[in-house]
C-alpha cells in the first residue's frame, strides 16, 4: 500500500500507516457522529438520516478498503475511487452537519498513503474545499470574501500537502536505508561464509603442499642425517685398529644425531607453535618478539592496534610463523638497529607489519607460483605460500638503503568457539 500503487512492503512504519488508514476514519466518524447527535438544532427525524448517511460511510469503507486483501490496497484505480466515494460522504455529512468537518479530515491524512503525489494533491486540494465550503456555502460573491475563501484553501492545501509528502518521502527513505542496511548484513554474513569456504578450499588445496614441504625437510634433515650417521657408524668400524680415527667418526656420528634431533623437534614445532597454547596471539607475538630482540642486540617496539579477539587457529598459527620468518631474515640479512612489529585488527582481516632500517633489497617480480623472478627470497616464498593456504597475502616493500617492510594479511575469520 503505497502512494504509486507499488507492492507493499515490510516494515514498522508501514504497518503504522495501514493501521492508521484502517482505524483514522471510524475514529473520526465516531467522534462527529456524537458531536453531531447532540446538536440541539436538530430534529429526531434529521438525527435518522444522518445515522443513515453514517452508516453507508462505515460500510463504504469497510468494502472498499478495511476487509479487501492487500494486493486491492495496493492498486491505484480503487483506491481512487475509495478516496473519492469517502470525499462524497464527508461532504454530504459536513453539509448536514458541521462537526462532520472532523471526518472530513480523514481526506487530508491519507491522501499520500493512498494516492500516488499529484492525485494525492489534488486529493488534499479537494479536501480542503470540502472543509471551508460544506458546512456554510459558499463564501459572498465579494472579491474580499472569495480571495479570502480562495487563500486559506490554498494556504491549506500547500501546508498539508508539503508536509504529508515530506514525510512519505523521510519514511520511504528510512525504509531505503533499513533494507540497505539489512542487504549489508546478509552481504556480510555472506562474506564471512565465504571467506570461511575459501579457507576450506585452501586448506584442502594445502594439504598436498604441506606433504611435499614435510618430504623436503625430512629429506634436507632426517634422511640427510641418518645417512652421514650411518656412514660415520661404517667408517668407525672401519677404523677398529685406529683409536684416534674411531674415535673421531663416532664423535661426528653423535654430533649428526644431535643435530637431526634438534631439526625434528624444529619440524614438529613448526606445526604447532607452543606458545600460543598458553596465551593469545599478541601475547605470543610480544614474548617471541621480545626473545628475537635479546638474542639479536636489535632494538624492537611491538604493538597491537583493534580489538584483539580469537581467531581461527590456522591463521593464528600462520601469522605467528611470518613474524617468526620475518624477524629470522632481519637477522640474517637486514643489518638493522630498530625494527617494528605491529599487529592490527579491523573487522574484516588481521593486518601483521615487520618493518626494519636496514639495508634493504631490490624486490623483484613475483612469479604465478609465488617465487621471486630472479630467484632469490626463498624465505619470502615460505611467508606467501603459508599466506595462500588461509586466503591471505604478502607484501613486501623495499629498496637498497632504505629498509623493508613485509606485511601479512589473513581474513578476520573468528575461533569456532567465538561465532
């Protein structure tokens, strides 16, 4: 039920208007029927007829209106004829009898809920005839009288169909902006679905990777370094007359065991990181990063900016390890003396930056496959592939001389237990 016979529409407001049209004119009708029955002036017999006259006006608009299906409401050919047959019978009783001007109201009220806006105007110019015409006549034919007659009936029609349609048209558009905002939420629920399907797929995508990292470094550490412990083991027994060269193989045979043990723990770890087992992620990002700072003699500031909340444990785990990865490369390579690590979250992703002063690179092109052009960055490679597997992505920014910033982003996509 609109002003342009448009569907109708849910809403508050609207329910509001509908109960208004549907109530306004029995209450109105009501109250100038009791004002009208205790006129002293009239007789029993203009009393029948006007209850007469009262009672087609409540079944006029209980046919045309209150008992038809919404989809009647809505058309605007009916509801003109509706509008008009009510102006007729206000006008009728008004000219009978003059508290009727109050049921005669009813026309200004629902003119913009019925009508589209120039109907509904010329609805409300009609309305107002009725009301300064249908209780006394006309005005004298007097040029003051009829100026008069004709300027409070503009004056009339002008205030009440301005502010009638301003106020469709701040309804219509708070309807707007609610549907707009409700069209947000579902886009956003929907975002978050996919951001969290994507992450599925890229898990599952990932899984064949992490099987080839995992055959890679046990190649690179344990298959490595069983093989020079069992050639160690060969030569010892080779050397059973020669206590110094036995001694010597067996000694590197214990320092190669050592060190596949100390990469399998790494490898292990590297699945898992303890620490955030025992604290969130920008607790463990502060205590690693105050670790890397004591170890390094490298000055670092850690911060956290958004409210900080539970992510999925994948990109935690992730964004613990680029921070680990990135520190580990200004280590090795920066030459720096400062560095900033900073952990930022937004509504819709977790932003992690590692900035440093130190020398810098030349960035080179990045491949489809994540690599660097020219072949370098293999640490940088690791970042973006882990980055990958939980829908994120790698920035790096630098140039010789002027230090390099890495920037990983992953989806703010919140722990099972926070959804």
């Amino acid at each position: 039920m609109t002003g342009s016979g448009s569907p109708d529409r849910a809403g508050s407001w609207e329910r509001h208007l509908e109960r208004t049209v549907e109530v306004l004119p029995f209450a109105l009708l009501a109250f100038s029927t009791v004002a009208s029955m205790i006129q002293p002036d009239q007789g029993w017999g203009d009393r029948l007829v006007t209850l007469a006259l009262v009672a087609l006006a409540v079944a006029w608009v209980l046919g045309m209106y209150t008992l038809r299906p919404r989809r009647w409401r809505s058309r605007t050919g009916p509801m003109v004829i509706y509008y008009v047959g009510l102006l007729a019978l206000a006008t009728v009783l008004t000219a009978r009898s003059w508290p009727f001007v109050a049921f005669a109201v009813t026309g200004l009220v629902v003119a913009f809920i019925l009508l589209p806006t120039v109907l509904a105007f010329l609805g409300v110019l009609a309305t107002s005839v009725v009301i300064y015409t249908a209780p006394g006549g006309f005005p004298e034919p007097t040029v003051a009288a009829v100026s008069g007659w004709v300027f409070i009936i503009v004056l009339q029609t002008a205030l009440s169909g301005f502010f009638s349609f301003i106020g469709m048209k701040l309804m219509e558009e708070d309807r707007q902006r609610r549907e707009l905002l409700n069209r947000l939420e579902v886009a956003t629920e929907e975002n978050a679905g996919l951001h969290a399907q994507l992450l599925a797929q890229a898990r599952e995508a990932g899984v064949l990777d992490e099987r080839q990292r995992m055959a890679r470094e046990m190649h690179d550490t344990l298959a490595q370094g069983l093989t020079g412990i069992i050639t160690q083991l060969e030569a010892t027994e080779r050397a059973a007359g020669r206590p110094e060269q036995w001694r010597r193989h067996l000694d590197q045979a214990r320092a190669l065991a050592r060190t596949s043990l100390s990469e399998a723990r790494r490898s292990v770890q590297a699945l898992r990181p303890e620490p955030l087992e025992e604290a969130s992620l920008p607790q463990a990002l502060g205590e690693m990063a105050g670790r890397w700072s004591e170890s390094s003699a490298v000055e670092l500031s850690f911060a956290t900016t958004g409210q900080p909340r539970p992510l999925l444990a994948e990109l935690e785990m992730t964004l613990f390890r680029v921070a680990q990865e990135a520190l580990a490369n200004v280590a090795k390579h920066a030459q720096a003396s400062k560095v900033g690590v900073t952990l930022s979250y937004t509504d819709q992703a977790v932003l992690l930056d590692v900035r440093d002063d130190g020398v810098g690179f030349l960035v080179g092109p990045v491949g489809a496959n994540g690599r660097a052009a020219d072949g370098q960055g293999f640490g940088l490679e690791g970042m973006r592939q882990r980055l990958r597997r939980v829908a994120g992505s790698l920035e790096i920014e630098s140039a010789p001389g002027d230090g390099t910033a890495v920037s990983a982003t992953v989806p703010a996509i919140p722990a099972e237990g926070d959804r």
